[in-house]
C-alpha cells in the first residue's frame, strides 16, 4: 500500500467533525506532559471572582480550554524539544468566559516563565473589556493567599509581578505605542476582531511578532469572536490565515495553530441551518457552564430576531457567523448570490478580449467618497454579462473616515483600489473609457453612464479624449436605478452575469439597504460614513446602459497593439 502522507502541521481536515462530537476543533499537538501537568495543576486551582461559591477552574472550565492551555503552554517537537505553538488563534462565541479564561492563563504563564525580569502582556482593545480581564486575573490571586504570596498585584498600573522572578504581567488597552522596550515573551490579545478596525493595529502586530524571532522566542495568543461587521484589517489577515493553516493550505511548517468555533461556511450561507436552535450547542463549548441554553433562546427571540439587522448581529456574535454578502440584513437581494458568481481570472484585459461590446458606469462624491467605474462587457456567442469594477480615493479619507482605514488599505494590497489626487484618477477613468473606445468596443450613444452631480470635472477629461456628445448618459439616481438592481438581482440568480470576485466590490455590495419610495427601489448606504457604495452604483448605471441591448461602434481588434491600461 502507498503511504499516507503527512498533514501539513496543524491542519485538522476534521474539524467540523470534531465540533459536531463535541471535541476542541484543533489539530493534535504533540506535547511536554511534565510541563502540560504543571500548567493544568495551577490553572485548576485558580477560582472565579465573580461566580457565587468562588468555583475553581478544575469544576468551572470545560475540557475545550484546557486543551488550549496545555497545547499553547506545552507542546513540543518530539525530536528536538523546541516549542511548536507559538501562535494561536481561538475564536468562540461570546459568552463562553474567554477573558476569565485568558486572564487563568495569563496567570497560569506568568508562573510557568522561569526567566527573570521578562515583560508579558494581555491587550484589549478598550478599557472596559481590559479592566475586566484584569479584575479577574487580580480576584483570582486575591482569593488565594498563597497566590498572593506568589504574586505582587499592582491595580494601579493594572500589573502583576511574579515575586520570584520579576517578570511583569501588564494588562493594557490597544494603542499603536502599546509595545515598548523590551519585546514580551507572551502576549495575549482579547476580542482581536476590534483591532481590524483600528489603524496601525497591522503595525503593532508586527511589532509584537518580532519576539519570535529572538533567541528567547515571544508567543501570542488571539481569542476574540466574529466581527459584528465584515471582517477586515489584522482580523481578516489573521482569521484567513488561520483557516488556511486548519484546511492544510497554509504551507508545511506554520506556526500558528488555529481553533476556529465556526460552522463551514456552505453551513453560515444558510440561514435554515444556523437558524435551528438544536444546531447552535455545536458552536458553544461553554454551554452548561457560563452559557444557559435556554437564555440564550430566549434572548434570540426577543432580542436577537427582533430585525434583520439585530438577527445578523447577533448571529455574528453569538454563532460566529461571518457577516458580509451572505449575511446582508436588509440589503439588496442580489447580495445573496454575489459570491457565487467571482470569477477571479476576470480583469480588464479579458474582459476586453471576451466582450463584443462594453458600457462604462461611473460614481463618485467628495474627497471622503470612493470613485466608483465599473466595465460590463457582453461576452461574445454566450451574451453572457461580465463586470470589472475599481475604485479610486483621495489619501485623505484614510485620516477623514479613520473607522474604515484598515478595509481601504486592504483593498489598496488587493489591486481593487488606487489612492490618488482627484486629477489622476479622473485622468485614469477617462482613459479606462478611452481605450475600450479606441478597441471598438464602445457604442456610439450611451457608452458612459454617470450620475450628473459634481461630475463637470470627469465630463471634462471625457471630451478631452473625444468622448462626448451622444456617448454619454447622465442617469438620474435614486428610484431611477431600480431596473438596474431588479435585472442584476435576476441575472445573479440565474448566473448570466460573471464579476471579477474583488474584496473591495464585496463590501460595497454588502454595504447597499435597500429602501422603497414609491414605485421603485433605491440603493442606499447601511451607515453614513463607515461604508460605501459608489462602486455599485457605478455598476447601477453600468447595467443601465447594457440593458439596452448597445452595439459596438467598430474600430481595431483588442489584439492589436494598444496595450491594457493598468490601474493600480
């Protein structure tokens, strides 16, 4: 028979599996045992603050944690006795006692550390969630008097000091200073999911990870739940590589070890699966312990379903369902099949090559606005719709609209989005217009779609290039693009219509609420400022233009010299 060959470390094929039979969905860890009992025989010990009777840890924490423990404190390459975890990323549910948890084993670490005079740290990403986590790591000492002999608590400074060796355990609250001096052994990091909504958060993460590089070697531990919005930032980074690790894409050696409490994703896309109550034990390894089943039923239906807004909320926080097009509220129905219609090898250039003819879609407003062009070709022989979108932005809505930074900087790294001044990206979308123009591919009336507000600059850099007159459309917004949204809802469900799969147009798709006025739908924003959804309506007028069945102009093939015009 031929051998079996070896998982990549840490991939755990399983998972789902391991969920559904009640075991920690993580790969098996080969571990030191005298190290994994001495860390369990402390961690036991510790007792909860805030729990009538004061339970220990050894009646009070499910099995799932001290899997989590023992692998993070304890594991160890059979052959060369080196650690093989020194990153970890856990991500359960609220309600499941991660920062009581976190803060056991914050203690737990501290005791275990041999070495003098070492800097570990617990960060959250507010003071609310890090005065708790330090409370709880303070109360657990306080209860004890021989951990109070251990330990020098210092409330003040929020830092507990192991008396042996000197080494600090400091609980702070995210900021991108937050790491001084010496890189720390250990850092644990609490709800990561906020940091992907803070600035520089990537910075300080690297920052961070430089211990690891180090003869003595630094960890980290991120424990967090779903994002109650679309992933982005250090969570997105961190979440997908995680998941890749877990399904054995993530290389042959990786050193983060991924426990992901999530349903797979074909499982959070339907909502008649997540929705049955029976389904949701599965996702709550603490249930029976800080979590009561029929509490947290109860609080879905009185709270939790009380809107498609609060249900996706919720959902996200209390199921790990991962918000974005197929989590979309009261969006826009074609959100649904959004995802299922990425093709990724679509760009531009085989757009071109594939179309017979193409519209151009443009939107935009001021400098804390994203400029929106989508293409939407009709592919040859199959009629078939294919739709490239980017988005351009001025540098300054990265200081204006702070809370969205992370996600446009994302989207800069995919390629779905340039930052420039006003001039060269009006000068680029022009030219964008131009060269399907020069390749035969525009109509002669109604080529360029666009919304007519503030837009005398981008008409301008048009006629400049000799795109004028009948070539251009200006589309009153509002209910006026209802059709648009009523044809690409039908063309997405019934998959006549191919997008290029970008994260960037994703979000905006996610972004749209729908509102009635009228006869008519309208596309709006689902919260001003922090999203946006000029993309889309670029798109909007883009499918305007080609519902009306346009034919090509003529003039030279796209095999011809002119060359593909970048944009990024």
């Amino acid at each position: 028979m031929p051998a079996i060959e070896a998982l990549p470390r840490f991939a755990c094929p399983d998972w789902w599996e391991r969920i559904q039979a009640g075991q920690t969905p993580m790969a098996d860890v080969p571990i030191n045992q005298e190290k994994a009992a001495k860390a369990v025989a402390f961690f036991n010990r510790l007792k909860l603050p805030d729990v009538p009777g004061n339970p220990p840890l050894a009646q009070a924490c499910g099995e799932w944690f001290r899997e989590i423990l023992v692998a993070f404190l304890a594991s160890e390459d059979p052959g060369t006795k080196q650690r093989l975890v020194w990153e970890l990323l856990c991500m359960v549910p609220k309600k499941n006692s991660k920062t009581t948890y976190v803060a056991a084993l914050g203690l737990t670490a501290l005791f275990m550390e041999g070495a003098p005079n070492r800097q570990m740290l617990i960060v959250a990403p507010s003071q609310n969630i890090s005065e708790r986590c330090f409370n709880q790591a303070q109360g657990m000492i306080r209860l004890d008097p021989r951990l109070d002999a251990i330990f020098k608590v210092q409330d003040h400074i929020k830092c507990i000091t192991r008396r042996k060796t000197g080494t600090e355990l400091n609980v702070k609250t995210f900021d991108t200073s937050i790491v001084t001096g010496e890189i720390p052994v250990l850092t644990i990091i609490d709800e990561l999911h906020e940091l992907g909504k803070k600035k520089g958060a990537a910075a300080v993460m690297q920052q961070i990870r430089g211990g690891g590089i180090t003869m003595q070697g630094g960890q980290t531990l991120m424990i967090t739940t779903q994002s109650d919005e679309q992933p982005a930032g250090i969570w997105k980074t961190e979440l997908d590589k995680a998941r890749k690790i877990r399904d054995g894409k993530g290389g042959r050696a990786p050193i983060m070890l991924p426990v992901l409490y999530e349903f797979p994703i074909e499982l959070q896309r339907d909502q008649s699966y997540w929705r049955q109550q029976r389904h949701w034990k599965y996702l709550l390894p603490n249930i029976g312990r800080s979590i009561s089943s029929q509490r947290l039923i109860e609080d879905y239906e009185n709270n939790g379903s009380a809107t498609k807004e609060a249900e996706q909320i919720w959902a996200s926080q209390h199921l790990n369902i991962e918000i974005g097009v197929g989590l979309a509220g009261d969006g826009w129905r074609g959100a649904e099949y959004w995802d299922l219609r990425a093709d990724e090898t679509l760009t531009l250039g085989s757009l071109m090559a594939r179309s017979e003819v193409a519209v151009v879609g443009a939107d935009g407003g001021g400098l804390d606005d994203l400029f929106g062009i989508c293409v939407i070709g009709r592919e040859k022989v199959t009629r078939r719709w294919l739709a490239w979108t980017h988005a351009f932005a001025h540098p300054k809505v990265l200081e204006v609209r702070k809370e969205i930074a992370p996600r446009l900087l994302d989207f800069e790294a995919e390629g779905s989005l340039t930052f420039c001044e006003v001039s060269e990206y009006i000068e680029r979308i022009a030219g964008i217009a131009a060269q399907l123009r020069d390749a035969g591919l525009l109509p002669e009336k109604n080529a360029v779609g666009f919304d007519p507000n503030n837009i005398a600059a981008f008409v301008d850099a048009l006629a400049l290039k000799k795109i004028e007159g009948l070539m251009l459309h200006r589309l009153r917004q509002g209910p006026a693009l209802s059709p648009a949204l009523w044809g690409l809802e039908h063309k997405l469900s019934d998959d006549t219509v191919s997008h290029d799969g970008s994260a960037m147009m994703a979000w905006s798709v996610g972004n749209v609420k729908i509102e009635v006025k009228g006869n008519g739908n309208m596309a709006t924003k689902q919260a001003a400022g922090r999203t946006k959804i000029d993309p889309v309506i670029a798109m909007l007028c883009a499918a305007i233009l080609m519902s009306w069945n346009p034919e090509a102009h003529g003039g030279p093939s796209v095999y011809e010299e002119r060359g593909i015009l970048m944009v990024g």
